[in-house]
C-alpha cells in the first residue's frame, strides 16, 4: 500500500476521475505524488473534492487513544470559524498547543500580547485550557522558531499531532517544521486528504491530519478561483468611510454593510 507524500490518499492506477490516482510510471519516482498533488505543484492549479467531515472527524478522535502533544492551527482571522469544536474531547487528555496564523496580514500596530490574551480567553470559552499559545506567519516565517522551542519543549518524547480546520495553513506550517517543502501546499481548503507520518528524531513522528471540513465557513461556500482572491496575501491596513443613514458599503458580491439610522 503506497500513499501520496503530498497529500496522504492512497495511490491507485486504475481510475484517473477518482482521488489518488498516479500514472503507473511515475510510480517508480523517489517521490510518489498524486496526479492532483502533482499539478498543484507544479502548476498552481487548484480542483475541488469531496469531503466526507465524518471521516475526519473520525481520524481526529483517534489522537485520544495516544500519548501525543496536539498542534492546533487556527486563523488569527477567523477564530470561530477555525476552530474545531469539541477539541477537547477530540484529544483526550492530551496537551494542547495553539498556533495562532496568518499574523503577517495584521497591521503593524496589533500587539502580539493582546492577540494571545484574546486567544486564551476564546479557548476559556470553548472548554479548552492550552498549555500554551504562539502566534506567527507560516507563510512568513514569523516567531515559527517560538512555536519549534514551544514543540520542543512540550512534547517530551511524544509524537506530535498537527490539526485543524481546513485552509488555516497546516501544511505550510509543517512544511517550515521539516525544513522540506514535502506536503502539498495550496489555497484551496482540504490539500491534506489522509493522514501523513513524517518520522522524526528518537523514533517519533511528526503526524499531519486533513483538515476538517466545516461547512458554514466562507471557504466552503466559493469557487477555488473566487477563495484565491479573496483570501488576503498582504497586510492589511484600516480603511475608513463616513456613511450616512439608508447608505450602504458592499465588499465584492461577498457582503454588506446597511447602515440604518
């Protein structure tokens, strides 16, 4: 049984219309890639799939039956919506380390201090005390050698699980982690469709998960074509607009602004 190293399905020859599937020469590469994986790749193309949530949410629950410390990555932009509900049940009494991402598009002005202070009071309210909160820029490498230290630190010979909803930048995250662009990297939701063991130093493995799918987030609901542009790629500054009553702001064809009275 062989898997993608890029996204973690099972490779198969048979079927080019169905997930995982691999030219039967390519099979004798170092590295084996899907044929989604490998177009992502190399040719930025992006292509949707179906998700089954259950399955997911399946995988994650497993992680209580280990002795791991979990990685949840969330979107510093989108904290309701990326976060996993029931996480705690999820991991059993595994710790819990926060990532918080995408600080990069935040305006210089944010302090980072705050940010964490807002983080741990939303975890508060979600059941979930972390043993810890970072925050950063994957795609940046912003503060990623804190959160290394803080992996470090915390995992105390144990495997590590990396989680989270799907498009909060998991795999990119991973990615900085092992030094080796090896995951499939994408800014379409669920890249990751199985889970991927990387071995690490005293037998133990880094453990990258699919992203959960949730269905009432913006990503879900968009094309790949519209979430690449929508989804911001520099940082983002205040603007300010001075409205009056029965006037209204539209962003794109994505949402509105009525102000009433």
């Amino acid at each position: 049984m062989i898997h993608c190293e890029g996204c973690g399905i099972q490779l198969q020859t048979k079927d080019e219309t169905k997930p995982g599937f691999i030219p039967q020469a390519a099979l004798e590469r170092d590295q084996k890639y899907c044929k989604r994986c490998f177009r992502i790749r190399h040719y930025n193309e992006l292509s949707t799939i179906e998700h089954d949530p259950d399955i997911y949410l399946q995988i994650l629950g497993q992680i209580a039956q280990t002795n791991s410390l979990v990685v949840q990555i969330i979107d510093l932009f989108d904290i309701a919506g990326s976060w996993i509900p029931g996480i705690h049940r999820h991991i059993g009494n595994n710790p819990l380390l926060l990532f918080g991402n995408k600080l990069d598009l935040f305006p210089q002005s944010i302090k980072t201090g705050k940010l964490k202070e807002w983080i741990h009071g939303y975890a508060g309210e979600m059941g979930v005390k972390p043993i810890d909160v970072v925050v950063g820029s994957a795609a940046k490498q912003e503060n990623l050698q804190e959160v290394r230290r803080a992996i470090e630190r915390y995992r105390q010979d144990r495997d590590v699980y990396i989680v989270g909803v799907t498009n909060v930048g998991k795999s990119t995250f991973l990615n900085y982690l092992l030094e080796e662009p090896i995951i499939t990297t994408s800014p379409y939701p669920g890249t990751t469709l199985d889970v991927i063991h990387i071995p690490i130093d005293d037998n133990r493995n880094i453990v990258d998960t699919p992203g959960i799918v949730k269905k009432n987030r913006l990503s879900e609901w968009i094309s790949p074509q519209e979430l690449s542009e929508v989804i911001p790629k520099s940082r983002l500054n205040p603007k300010g607009y001075q409205l009056n009553a029965g006037q209204t702001v539209f962003l794109a064809a994505l949402a509105r602004f009525d102000y009433v009275e």
